[in-house]
C-alpha cells in the first residue's frame, strides 16, 4: 500500500512516517524469523538451514522474490540516474524527493515479501516437519 502510494496517490503522510511504519513492520515481522532461525541454525547447523528453507520454499515465492529484489535494485539505479542528471530547482527537488521514496518503498516492499517468505517457510517446518530437520541431532 506504500508503495502504490507513490505511484497514485491515496493520501499525503510524511516521508518520515511512512519510513517509521515499514521499518517497525520489518522489525515485528523480523523477530519470529530470528528466533526460530537461532534454533534452527543451533540444532543443524548455517548449511543445513538454508538446504532446508529453500527446500521447503515453493519455487513461485523464490521467483517472485527475485523479481521484486530485481525490481528494487532497478529503482535504485533509476534514483542515482535521475538524481545525477537533474538540475537543481525546486521543482525538480520535490520530483527527487518523490523517486527517493519510491525507491526505499520498493525495498522495503522486497524486504516484506522476503520476510514474510521465511514465516512461510518456518511455520511449513513446524507444521509438516522435514528429513533434513529430523536427522539433525
């Protein structure tokens, strides 16, 4: 939703409010994924555990999250591309501003959805279990 927002506009909050809520929602959305991905990683070891999320990730979220870390990255070198060849005005300033936070709304997106593709992933594990987790000591 923040990020449609910079492409049509819904309403008008401040630059930093919107950085605030994405960055709290990575926050609350991180910590599960840390804690089981500790246990996890102390039971199996770092090698294992990424054998085993990309084992159980369906192969549309892997190909959907590439696309949107592509995506992101694209927006990225559009910002640097744009912003070096402005001129400075104050028109083309708010223009800056706007592509600025369309470019941290996209990787905040990216990060969402790889966040949210991990609680996928874990919850899977808890739920159906795997070989892999289970010849672990």
């Amino acid at each position: 939703m923040i990020h449609l927002n910079y492409f049509v506009v819904f309403f008008h909050p401040t630059d930093r409010l919107l950085s605030l809520i994405s960055f709290y929602a990575v926050l609350i959305l991180l910590y599960p994924n840390v804690w089981e991905m500790q246990r996890i990683i102390r039971k199996c070891g770092k090698v294992n555990y990424w054998k085993l999320i990309l084992d159980i990730c369906p192969k549309w979220m892997i190909f959907t999250a590439g696309i949107l870390l592509l995506y992101a990255l694209g927006n990225f070198v559009y910002y640097l591309l744009f912003t070096h060849t402005a001129l400075a005005s104050e028109e083309i300033e708010k223009q800056i501003g706007d592509v600025r936070m369309r470019t941290l709304s996209s990787l905040w997106l990216a990060m969402h959805f790889l966040i949210l593709t991990l609680l996928y992933d874990l919850w899977h594990l808890k739920k159906h279990g795997h070989p892999l987790l289970d010849s672990c000591n």
